[in-house]
C-alpha cells in the first residue's frame, strides 16, 4: 500500500476527468465494487485473494467485501466494509476498524457493505447517472447486473453512460480510469522494478534447475516457490513447457530431455500486486544445436530491435510491423520464406511463425485492464484493430508516451495444425517454403521477452538485472551453473 | 485420473442409490456441471483450474467447461463439452476429442457443451425432476438458478426433490453422493497416502528454514514451492503464523523471533486433487521454554488420545469429548482450570482454550464435502450439532466407520479478547482461573494435527511417515538440521 496522498491525489484527478464529463449538477456517481473471496473447491476453501485492479488502485484497501463510491456532483467519497466480530477474531485476529482503514487512503466517510448497495440502488432510482467499470468476476457480475438492472453481459460491455437507454458499464469512467493507468507514476514503476526482480530469482531459478531428467513440474514448483517467498505469487500462470509451440501450455508433465528447448514465460506479482513478464528459451542440454541457435538468434535480434525502437511518439504497432519485416529477412535467408519483405509483411506472412502481437501493457495487471476492453486499452482513436494472423493479436498498438510500460516478446514457433492448415488453404500466397518448413515440425517454439518503460527520450528494461538472452551467454550460465550443483 | 472401471462402477452405484428414491419411471435426471476457470483479476488471467469434487469423482474429466447428465430413469450417461479450434491448437495445444475423453471414464455420449444446458431445460419445461448438487462458484449459482427458474440461495441450499413446490438442490442426490464420497475406497486412499507424502515434505521444508531473523513469508513460500513441484498445490491458504491463537492467520509479515512458537497448519493437494492437511508448532529459538513444554504436551497427548480411541463405532463426537477431558485435565493440573471434570466438559470449558473441533473428513475436499452442507456430511440423522464454543464447530461427529478419513487437531490457544469476553460474562461459571490465564495472553497457541483412515479395527495414521511431534523430537530434528545448513 502506498501513502495515502497518493490515493487521494489519483481519485481527485479522477473527479476532474470526469468532470470534464456530463453535465454540471447531473453527473451522478462513480461506484467501485472491490472483489470478494473466490471459493476454490468450495465456499471458505478460497483461492489467494486478489482485489479488483482498479479498486486497488483508487481505493488501496487488499481485502474482500469493500465497496466504494465517488460522487461526481458533490465530489463526496465514501468507503463501505464491515467491521469484525468475536468470531472474525477467533478466526483472523483482531483487525483495525473500517474507519482506521478509510484514514489510510485519505477518506472521511465509512458505512457498512451493505450501505454500498443501498447507495447504488438509491442513486439509480432517483434517476442519478451510475457509472460502474466492467466486471470480470461472476460475483461482481451478478451484483451489478441486479443493482442496475441490466443483463450480466452488459455489465461487461461499456457504452456511454450518459443519455443511453441502455444500461453498461461506463465508457466515460473506462476511458478516464485507462488515461490515468496507463502511464505509470513513480511509485508504481518502483514496484514494477520490485516484481522484475522476483521475476529475475525466478528465471534464474528455473534455469538452474534445468537439467536432462528432471520433470518440468519441479522447475515450475521452485520458480513458484520463489514468487510466494517473495512477492503475492505468479502474475498468471506460469508456462513452461518443451513444447514451446503452443503459447500458452500449462500442461508440466514432461522429462527435461536432451536435444529440446524449455520455453518459460512467467513473472511475479509484487506484494503491492504489480506484475512483471519475462520469457527466455532454454537448451536442455545447456547447449543449442546449430538449427535451434538459427532461429535463436533471429528471435533475439528482434526482441533487440524492439528495445531499440520503442520511444515517445512511435505507434507500439509500428514496432510489431518492424519486427516482423526483421524475422521474415532472417527466415528468408534460411530460406523459409522467399518474396520482398514489404509485401510479406503486407501479407502478414509473419503470422503463420509468430500467431501473436509484439507486446501488451503491464501494470496492477500483467495484461494491463485487459477487464475494461482491449480495444479501449490498447488502440488510440484514430486505430483500428487488424484481422491478420500476429497483428491481430496485437494488444498494444498506441502511440508510447513516457511512462507506458510494455512487453517486448518476439517469439518463432512451428505448429504443425497452422502450417498445415496455411499449406491446404494457400494463405501464404505462394511465400512460405513449405518443404524447408517442414523439417521444422518437431522444432517447437522460441520467445523471449523483456519488460520495457517507455521514458523521455526512449526506454530501459525494467528490474535491477537482465536475464543472459545472447545464446552464447545462456549457454555460458548454464554451463556455469551445472558445475556448481 | 482413474481407470475407467472407477468412473463406471461409481456411477451404478449411485444409479442404484437414486433409484432407490423416487418412482419409477418419475425419477427424473441428475446433472453435474463442472467448474469453468475463476478469473483471478480479469477473464483470461485466471486461477488455477480446479474442477468442482463431484464431477470430478463421477466424471473424472479435469478441464473447465464440462457437463453430464445421468438418465435416472433410463440410465443413459451424457458428457457435454467442445471440442477445440485452430486457435485453440495455436494457444493450447493439440487436444484429444471430448469423445475420446469420455472413452475415458466409459461414457460413449458426448455432445457440446450447450447441450447441457439444452437438456436441463427440456427436462425441466417437460415436468422431469431435475437433481443437482449444491452450488459454490458464483458462476454455476447463476447459471443453475438461471435453468432452474430458483433464487440463487436456493442453488445453494438442498431440499427434497420430489414433490417440493420450492426448487432447491436436491437432498436425495446430495445424500446418496455424500454417502459415496464419505467412505474412502482403496485407489483414493492411495492418493491422499500420496497428497501426505506430499505435506510431510512441505512441513519438513518449513521446520528446516525455520530460523530467527527469517520472514514468515519466505517459509510459506519454500512450503508452497514443494507442492507445486510435487502435487497441483496446496489443498488450502497455508496458516503460517506466530500468533498461533489466530486459527486462520493468513498473513506472513513478521520476522521469527527466539521465544515465540510458529504455528502452521498446512496440506498438499495431489495431482489428482487429494487433500493432505497436518499443523506443527514450532520453537522458533529450536527450543520450547518451559512454558510452552508445558501446554506443547497437552495438547500432544489430546493429539494421541484421539489416535488411541478412533476406531469404528464411535462416534468422533465422542472423541471430540474425550480430548476435551483430557485438556481440562492438563490445565487444570496448571491451575488453569479448576472443577470436576465432567462439570466442565458439559459447561464447554474446553471452548475457551479450543474454539474448534476435533476434526473433519478429509478426501478430495480438505473438508470434504463442505459444499454440500456440514452438517448433511458430518452428523448422523441422530444427531444434532451443539452450540458450544468449540464443540459447536466440529465438522465431523459421525459415528466412525472403516474408510473414513479425518484430521485429529486439538489445539490450545490464548486468544486475548475471547478471555475477556468471557470474564465479562461469566461464561466460565467459576471455573477459570483468569489470574493464571492472564499470565498466558502473550502466548500465543499451539495446534497438533495428523490425518487418520479409520480401519477394521482401529485407525491408521496417513502417509508414508509422520512428522515429529513429540517435543524432545521436533527439538532433537531442528537441532540437526541447523547445524547441517
């Protein structure tokens, strides 16, 4: 948690933004419901809680059964919760007051949980605009879509809230919320430099244990291990597989075994709940053959490329068409493709090797808001969102400003059902070599990925070190640490 | 996951149990929907899968996004789920179909997983009884009262099935399943044999990085980094605490600190989701002063009793009794209690100094069963649950039967606003001694559990081996292992 001045600070720059909004007198209120316990297996056996993102980031309190409401006319605020009894206590110790929690963040006005709910209800009936953001939890779901009286998939659509006789989420308290989330303040980049660091221990752990013999459960046992020791826990579900192929596996299975690659994409959650992401591909053997160091190498020259390119004023979009172009001349010149690199890159002949976008917004999130709409986070106005293969996939195209924090993820995977399915339907044009290809089938996949701030004149990677990525120096850590052990 | 026969045999039984109610030709169908992913901060990043118990003991398939419908009275067996897409393949993998899947668990129709909800709905609209189970996720809630046109608590309530104008849970189908799942059959005990293993190791890696100057959190994290390396993780939040006399201390911030004792309460559950769940107490110096041998034997020789008296035909309730005795009998030779006996195991003595019970069924739920009411799994129809502090909590008071699995936990702790409210009141009747007590409220509390598989002719302790309990050996184990590392 964070001094309550910058709370205090984030919901008045809020109030501003949506003042700026609606009509003076007839704004209505901004309503925030935090998250509940998620039961697991069963109501009281529950996942690790995790509080709504942007609860958190207004309102601060970490703990289920909040709710918070922002009065847009008057500029009131008030926090509902409930105070413990005996058996609270019994059970999880004597707690301070929901009132010494509210001087925490910087707010007056406390009532109990249930006052949330009669305050919404109020607010509506009396014909007072209610902006609320889209909901991801089933929980907060079903309580929103019962207090505004609206269906459960609207309370996870935005339309304007203003003069529209359907009821939605906000898409005026959407888009203020994403301006302010999206570029990072001091202090959030502190903690994302924190979670990098976890992130780091981690990887590093993992490759450590990377040995022929040992089942990839065990490695994701210690790197998950290291993110509980450290921080909240993973920043999403760690994938770490041999078959690097297939983005996101989390199926662990499998021997380490000589000859293949481990690709592990995993990050940490702070304890303040900010992420980190990172990918690195490992030989098993602690040495890559010559065909996997190839595409290797192509991999890492265009995670470079990125770094290089992203600054203040560049479309994150036109990064992703540049890599592309990049990975095409070097698949072209192991002569895996043929054609001028413009009109593959125009025909998103990329896609067929990399079926995902160049990065996405980090933050309280790993997939930064990715709940409030990808659209709305990741496209400026005047973008629209690609149907090609890769690019479509693209989550962050905007325009970088200082203060974004993005990923930087390149990766080549040959996945035997695309190649296929691109080879019978021709939608390669005529581009792709397939008989070269297809010695790749058993290949799997490569990616590796770092975490960038976009800064003033250009962008650091983010946490204290980076992880080896040169294939000469993985190798070189690698052999190192197999020694030692 | 099992061999088919398991999921076949386990079905007929419980065919025969529902045609056991009901009229012929009348019975209607039972239905099962598995669990989708929960959303940890946002659709997309979610929680580890964890598939809802019952399907999982009838069904076996371990993925979201499953249904199955059982026939009660032509006996047919549908399983509803989708098959996978290109992007599906691309993101997750190649998959087997969701027919060969139900080859699997010997069920040879399958439909997509819309037709679950299809055939709920035919069923209800043609006047068929519809059993379901009690819900837990908010997502099967809404849309069980959705199909079943109830209020969403009554998803979450049982009632009879038949001829009951208010549509609850079924009472008959949630009896017939608890009455399955109670008794442990070889290839599950197998499993939490394994699950144990699992948590001897967990508790073993904590007693070894238990050290002063070392933050809780970081044990917690070693703990968990076991699991997950060895089992799908742990089988619930771990309790890791030096306030021990917080039953549900969650929280892992402080230090260890020479003096204090660290309470933890933690289990494993296994790939195939069995549950493990044992509590030591710790010194946190290596040695327990005094003082804390003191109460530390207690509560271990309760622990022993309950492991002496379990066997088939008593009920735990009256172990739960037994234990309270015994601990009066330890405090009072302390001069912490004073009274006959018996007078204050009937006043609830014990209560104060244990504000739980004895223990509960343990198997694919760590409580197992929870979800389907504690009550309906834990008390015989002869019995009826009390209102004592303590007593009033304990989850299982059946009469003990050979294949039952429960934990055997007494504890003794010194919680300060439980002491005061009940000087206040006079809850006691005389029978404290709070001038003793009152020298204890810096002490924290201690909490000793093992997991128990009743047999033929007594009980046998769960797992391979059985953690050091007596407190010459948790002193004699930490002593070697700080001097090993």
């Amino acid at each position: 948690m964070f001094g309550k001045e910058i709370y205090v600070g984030r919901r008045k720059r809020l109030l501003e933004e949506m003042r700026a909004t609606g009509n003076d007198g007839r704004r209505g209120i901004a309503v925030f419901l935090g998250n509940v316990e998620a039961p697991q297996n069963y109501r009281g056996n529950d996942y690790k809680f995790r509080q709504e993102s942007s609860f958190l980031y207004f309102w601060g309190i970490d703990e289920p059964g909040f709710g918070a409401i922002l009065d847009l006319d008057s500029g009131d605020e008030v926090m509902y919760g409930n105070d413990v009894d005996i058996d609270d206590i019994i059970w999880m110790g004597p707690q301070p007051s929901v009132a010494s929690k509210g001087g925490l963040i910087g707010v007056d006005r406390t009532a109990p949980y249930l006052g949330f709910f009669e305050a919404v209800r109020t607010a509506k009936v009396s014909g007072r605009t209610v902006h609320f953001l889209p909901a991801s939890r089933y929980y907060n779901t079903m309580m929103l879509s019962s207090l505004m009286g609206c269906p459960a998939e609207n309370v996870r659509k935005t339309g304007p809230a203003y003069g529209n006789p359907e009821i939605t989420a906000s898409l005026e308290l959407t888009r203020a919320v994403i301006s302010m989330r999206l570029i990072k303040e001091a202090c959030e980049i502190e903690e994302i430099d924190k979670a990098c660091e976890i992130g780091w221990l981690m990887h590093t752990a993992a490759r450590q244990a990377c040995k022929p013999g040992v089942r990839e459960q065990d490695i994701v046992g210690k790197m998950e291990g290291v993110t509980i020791s450290k921080g909240w826990g993973v920043s999403f579900t760690t994938i770490l597989s041999q078959n690097g192929e297939t983005l996101h596996n989390h199926s662990h299975h499998q021997i380490i075994t000589p000859g293949r690659m481990l690709l592990i994409d995993a990050g940490a959650e702070s304890n303040t709940h900010y992420a980190s992401d990172f990918t690195r591909t490992l030989p098993c053997s602690g040495k890559f053959t010559p065909k996997q160091r190839e595409i290797y190498d192509i991999v890492a020259e265009c995670n470079e490329l990125a770094f290089q390119l992203a600054a203040p004023g560049i479309p994150y979009r036109e990064v992703h068409l540049a890599v592309a172009a990049k990975m095409l001349d070097g698949l072209k010149a192991l002569s895996l493709v043929n054609g001028h690199i413009d009109d593959m890159v125009n025909e998103g002949i990329a896609g067929m090797f990399m079926p995902h976008g160049l990065g996405h917004n980090m933050g309280i999130d790993v997939h930064d808001m990715e709940d409030l709409g990808e659209d709305l986070v990741g496209y400026d106005d005047d973008q629209t969102r690609a149907s090609q293969l890769g690019l479509g996939s693209l989550r962050m195209a905007r325009r970088l400003k200082p203060g974004h924090v993005i990923t930087d993820e390149p990766g080549i995977y040959f996945v035997p059902a695309l190649i296929s399915k691109w080879k019978e339907e021709g939608t390669d044009k005529g581009m792709v070599n397939y008989a070269a290809v297809e010695k790749y089938l058993d290949f799997g996949g490569i990616r590796l990925e770092d975490d960038l701030l976009i800064t003033e004149d250009g962008c650091r990677r983010l946490g204290p070190h980076r992880l080896p990525i040169a294939a000469d120096d993985v190798e070189a850590a690698m052999a190192s640490e197999q020694d030692r052990t």
